[in-house]
C-alpha cells in the first residue's frame, strides 16, 4: 500500500485533471455564443472561487494573510 502522502498526491492530481477537463469542455461549449472576454471572466472567476475555498479550508484566516500588500496591489496593477 502506498504512504498517504503518496496517495493524497495522487488524488490531487487526478481531480486536477478532472476539473481541467471539464472546464475546458465547458469553455469549448460556450465558445461561439459568449466573447472570449466573458469566457476567460467566467473561468477566472471559477478558479479564484476555488481556490478560496481549498485556502479557507486548509488554512483557515493564515491563508489569507498578505505580508507585502503594497507589492500586491502593484503586482496586481501591472497584470489589468
């Protein structure tokens, strides 16, 4: 039997492959009725939910802890 570090991995990995499946396949379905804009927001916004949530499960008010917030918005700034 495999170590559970192992396995977690595993498992993590192939959920990863799921989702990015089916978000493509979703994206690939709404590509000639939505802009491209819309789409990329939708996905986006996808991905930043659940990466909120994984951060909120795992690590509660700490995952949210930004120690530069003036470097961040400024990264944030030069990527809009």
């Amino acid at each position: 039997m495999a170590p559970p570090t192992v396995r977690s991995a595993l498992v993590l990995a192939i959920c990863g492959f799921v989702s990015l499946s089916c978000g493509d396949a979703v994206v690939k379905s709404m590509a000639g009725a939505w802009p491209g804009t819309a789409v990329a927001a939708l996905r986006y916004s996808f991905g930043a939910a659940g990466l909120t949530l994984v951060a909120a499960l795992a690590q509660r008010r700490a995952g949210f802890a930004v120690p530069r917030p003036k470097l961040q918005l400024g990264r944030g700034a030069a990527a809009s």
